[in-house]
C-alpha cells in the first residue's frame, strides 16, 4: 500500500505538468497563428517537440535527484 502511494505522489505531479505543457502549446499556437500567421505556426511546431523533450529530461533527472 505504502508503495502505490509513493508512485502516486511522484506521477500526478509529472502528468499535470505535461498535460498543462500541452494546453499552453494549443493556446499559444492559436494566438500565434491569428496574429502571426503560417511561420509563427510552424516555429511553435517545431519548437514544441523540443520543448517536452527537454521538460522530459529534466523531470527524470530530478525524479532520480530527489528519490
């Protein structure tokens, strides 16, 4: 029991984060695209994969740093 706990503490967290990472990315690549237009679309297109790339590395590293 003591186990399944520990999990959920450490995963609600990481979920949250990515799943508000992806919200930002919509909402900005709606307000990019309305103001900018197609190349501000494309730059948050690439620039996103990059992005939780990187939000992924770091979330491991601290996981591993601070267990």
């Amino acid at each position: 029991m003591n186990n399944k706990r520990t999990f959920f503490q450490y995963v609600i967290p990481s979920v949250l984060s990515f799943a508000l990472s992806g919200v930002y990315a919509i909402v900005d690549g709606f307000f990019v695209g309305n103001s900018i237009g197609d190349a501000g679309l494309s730059a948050i297109n690439i620039a996103y994969p990059i992005t939780a790339v990187l939000q992924s590395v770091v979330a491991r590293l601290f996981l591993n740093f601070f267990s």
